[in-house]
C-alpha cells in the first residue's frame, strides 16, 4: 500500500458504497477513519483489511443525527491527530413510501440523517480544515436528488438539500483551497436497493446494468486526490447514463 499521511474521514464505512470508499483510498495511501453507527463488525473488518496490508485505520463510532456526539468525538479526533484531508459524507438511509402513505418518522429519520448529517460532520470539521487551506470535502447525494424520484420525497428532498448545500459550501471554502463536491450515483448493488424492483428500474438505465460501489468509490478517490485540486462547486454522477 502506498502512504500519503492524509487521514480521511468516510461515514458509514461498514459496508455498501462507504466501505468501498474506505478501501480504494486506503490503497492509494490515504489513511482511514472508520465511522459506524451498528456495523461495528464490518468495520472491524474493513479496519483488519487495510491495516493488515500496511495501511492505516481507526474505527470511530457516531450516528450522524447525534449532534452532541458528532461534536465531541470529532473535535476529539482533531485535538489529537489535527485537520482531517478530506471528509466524505456517505452515510444515509432511505425510507420510501408513496407521499400520502409517508409517515412523520419516514420523512423526519431521513432528513435527520442525510441532510442534518450534513451539517453535524462537517461543522465540527470545517474550522481546522480552513486554518491549514487544504483538503476535499466530498458529500454523496443521489441521482433521486437530481430530478427527484416517485416514492421518495423525503429522500430527493433531503440529497436536493445536501446538493445545494455542497455547492454552497464549495464557494465559501473555495478560497481556502478546500474542494467541495458532491458525487450522486444512480442504482448501486448494496443493502439499500435489496428490495427495489430491478425488473422496472434496468430497462430505464442505458448501461442496462446497476453499477457497483467500487466504481463510486474511484470517483470519489479521484476527488480526494491532488489531481483534482481544481474540480470544487460541482455534482458528478455514476449512474450508467440514467439521467
Ligand atoms: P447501505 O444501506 O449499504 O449503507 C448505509 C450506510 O450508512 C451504513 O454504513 C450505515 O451504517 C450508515 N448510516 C446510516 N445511518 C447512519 C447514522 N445515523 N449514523 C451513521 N451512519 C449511518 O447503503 P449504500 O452504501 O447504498 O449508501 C451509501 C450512500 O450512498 C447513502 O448516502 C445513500 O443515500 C447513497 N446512495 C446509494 C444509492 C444506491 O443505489 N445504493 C444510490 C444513490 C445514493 P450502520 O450500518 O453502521 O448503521
């Protein structure tokens, strides 16, 4: 493994598109910290994996939507090893339903998750990260936040939220020399999709294929990399041609 001494932040790195992420930037030398909510397994895991090939890796256990705990262990992490590279806020949940049938616990878990998300990790994050003038801060949104998405009102709603938010973001750090952006994949073989109708979704995707959470992960990686110095403001899709 290569080693970078760049240490990045991924959120739910248990497993799906997070852990991917968390893999591929670990073989291109970036070190890894690990949040999970529940899957501390599968970030035990993933931890023995990279730092068992010579890479470096720490477990770090928050839920997105705990703003006290985000702050505190966050800031935690900062006082010890300094300004985390780079931020990737993948973490999310669905919870689809046709909008007459959804509850106020569907729409309140995923706004509290993907969108508030948004602000309780990278807030604590955002002042240490300016005083050095580097990094990348790169959010996932999805393809459903784009042109939105029958039967996810909450969930469109919430990743429009975290699209405009990034391009925000992206013009208030762009002085500091800290590249924001957002990455929106389409229909991606992980847990989330496990009960989507495949046979209705596939026809409507040109590549005529779901994509797998490596190839998000090595857009993401790009975006983390010293190449991408000067890619900040934008939202980037992998979703085999859909929109
Ligand atoms: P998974 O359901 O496989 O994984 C979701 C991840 O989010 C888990 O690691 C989970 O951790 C974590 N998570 C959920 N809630 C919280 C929370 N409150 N605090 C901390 N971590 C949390 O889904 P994907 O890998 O597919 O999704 C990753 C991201 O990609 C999400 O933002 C999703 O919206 C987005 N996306 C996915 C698409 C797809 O087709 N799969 C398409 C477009 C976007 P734990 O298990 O520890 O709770």
């Amino acid at each position: 493994m290569k080693q970078n001494n760049k240490i990045v932040l991924v959120t739910g790195a248990g497993h799906g598109i997070g852990r991917a992420i968390a893999l591929k930037a670990a073989k291109e030398g970036y070190s890894i910290v690990a949040n999970y909510r529940k899957d501390r397994e599968g970030v035990e895991e993933l931890i023995k994996e990279i730092t068992g090939s010579g890479g470096g890796a720490w477990p770090l256990q928050f839920d997105v939507t705990d703003r006290q705990d985000c702050k505190t262990k966050l800031e935690e992490w900062t006082e010890k090893a300094g300004a985390f590279w780079g931020i990737v806020c993948n973490a999310g949940i669905c919870s689809d339903n046709a909008f007459p049938a959804m509850t106020e616990i569907d729409w309140d878990s995923v706004i509290h998750t993907n969108l508030d998300g948004f602000y309780n990790i990278i807030h604590p994050l955002v002042m240490p990260m300016c005083r050095k003038k580097q990094g990348r801060i790169i959010t996932i949104a999805s393809v459903s936040g784009i042109i939105g998405n029958r039967g996810q009102v909450n969930y469109s709603a919430s990743k429009a939220g975290i699209i405009g938010a990034t391009k925000a973001l992206a013009l208030e750090l762009a002085s500091r020399s800290i590249a924001v952006n957002c990455v929106a994949p389409g229909v991606i073989e992980t847990d989330m999709i496990s009960r989507a109708p495949l046979d209705i979704i596939l026809p409507s995707i040109p590549m005529r294929r779901i994509g797998k959470p490596e190839e998000v992960a090595a857009l993401v990686v790009f975006l983390l990399s010293e190449s991408a110095s000067y890619i900040t403001r934008q939202v980037i899709s992998v979703n085999g041609g859909l929109i």
